[in-house]
C-alpha cells in the first residue's frame, strides 16, 4: 500500500484498528449488519473529530490559508464543511464507510481518495460514486490480485420517507453499470488539475486503463447508515433484497442525528489547541 502523506489519524484518539473494533458484527447473512454500541458512540462523537476535519482539508492547506488570509483556522474549515442537515447526516454515512474500509480488507491494506475535499459546493454531497477504495497488494506491480472497492451510501438518521436499504442497492447497480467507471475519469480529471493526496495517476490508470494490466476485481457495497431506533422498522418496511454481485451492508448507530452532530462539532473545535499553540 502506498504511504499517506496526510493520515487520517495522526494525532487522533482513535486509529483504523480502533476504528474497527467499535463495529460488532450482529449478522451476517444474507446482508452483513454492524452495531456501534452506545457506549461506542459516544467514543465517535469526540474521537471522530480529527479525521472527519482531514477528509474536507488537509492540516497543511488549513494552516497555509489560514496564515496567508490572516483569518481564524475556523474561518478557514467554516468553507469547507456542511451545514446541519441532510448533507452533513449524508456525508457521515459516507466517511464512516470509508474508515471502515480503510481497515483490513482481506488482510490488505484499503487506501482511496477522499472526494469531500474536491466538492464545489459545500452543501451538497460530493459528485459520482460516494466512496471509492483501492487495494494494490504489490504496488507498484499491478496484480490479478488488485481490487476497487465501491460503496453507496445512503444515511437514514431521522423518521421520515426514505428508503436506505433499496435505495442503496438500485444505486450501487448504477456503480456497476456506468457510474464508477466515469467517477475514476473525473478523479482522474481532478488529480491533474487540483492534485490528490490520497492516490496517484498511476493508480487511477491501472484501473481506468484496465487492457493494459492484469484482470481485477471489483467489489460493489449497498451501505444504509440507519439511526438504531429505525433499523428495526426500516428492514420491515424495505425489506433487504439482494442482488449478485453487489454485498449489503447496514451500519447501525445508536442516536444517529446526536452522533454526527456531535462529531461534527468536534470537527471544528478540533482546531483549537493547534491555534492555542501557534501552528496557525
């Protein structure tokens, strides 16, 4: 797996292994479904911070802007995350799945770009396929061993119409049929004309170029983020069906609504102490 420049969790409470062991399995076919305790969820409210910031700006970029512009290291992430409601609960299920994947998968090390940062709205969600992951075992030789991962995510944090788990599902078909393929082109377009610090050109073309090495796999999730005190109504009333080749998952969070918020808060006083000690 090829070095981060910005991890994730430097300096966090809370690292990938961590990360994984707050997740308990509970079942496991057909679908995989994951509980985070509500003990667990208090931990993400406050250790989610950091890495929650670092998806939407790295720590050099905030402290460049903010020295070069003379404004607070808050004004600067102000620009960059999303305001309470529907985007903001969206964006959760989405990076909470990506930390989740950026675990072990099959004993490999799952490393993808974080697309919050390359948003050109801060109050919508980020364009194409939500969550994307490379696994490169012998990088920088391409294998028939390398994989792309891709999640749809749909977040369910409050009582309302929506759908999660069959929404997920109809949209990671999309995934599969066109949309990955034209996400990794503008990932592609973005990492020539912005830059990336999470992938390469080089890993993008071995799978956009895919003729020009080995076979690989690809693997499609249908991930529904549901508040806990929904799951259970929710499963009746859109009951999980699956579809080959694509694997559901459902992540359930005790006090969803409460959990993002709060993690999202931490987020931006998360800035604090480094201002306090004059990284600014």
């Amino acid at each position: 797996m090829p070095k981060m420049s910005d991890p994730l969790f430097a300096d966090a409470t809370l690292d990938t292994a961590q990360l994984h062991a707050l997740f308990q399995i509970t079942h496991n076919t057909p679908f995989l479904r994951l509980a985070i305790s509500s003990e667990n969820a208090e931990t993400l409210k406050q250790s989610l911070g950091i890495p929650i910031r670092r998806c939407y700006i790295t720590d050099d970029l905030l402290h460049q802007r903010a020295k070069e512009l003379s404004l607070s290291l808050n004004d600067v992430l102000a620009t960059k995350l999303p305001d309470a409601g529907s985007t903001m609960s969206g964006d959760f299920g989405e990076i909470l799945t990506y930390l989740y994947h950026l675990g072990t998968q099959n004993q490999q090390a799952a490393f993808g770009p974080k697309k919050w940062r390359l948003k050109q709205d801060r109050t919508k969600p980020a364009p194409y396929s939500d969550v994307v992951h490379f696994l490169l075992p012998s990088w920088p030789s391409s294998t028939d061993q390398d994989e792309l991962l891709c999640s749809e995510v749909k977040t369910k944090a409050t009582d309302g119409a929506s759908l999660p788990i069959s929404n997920a599902i109809s949209d990671s078909q999309k995934d599969a049929t066109s949309r990955l393929a034209r996400t990794l082109v503008w990932l592609r377009e973005r990492a020539i004309s912005d830059g990336l610090e999470d992938v390469s050109l080089d890993h993008l073309d071995r799978f956009i170029n895919a003729i020009d090495h080995p076979s690989f796999k690809k693997s499609f999730y249908a991930v529904a983020v549901i508040c806990g005190d929904l799951v259970e109504s929710e499963i009746i009333a859109d009951p999980p069906l699956l579809v080959k080749g694509h694997t559901l998952l459902l992540i359930v969070v005790p006090k969803l609504k409460d959990v993002y918020t709060a993690a999202f808060e931490s987020a931006k006083t998360s800035v604090a102490s480094e201002a306090e000690e004059g990284l600014a």
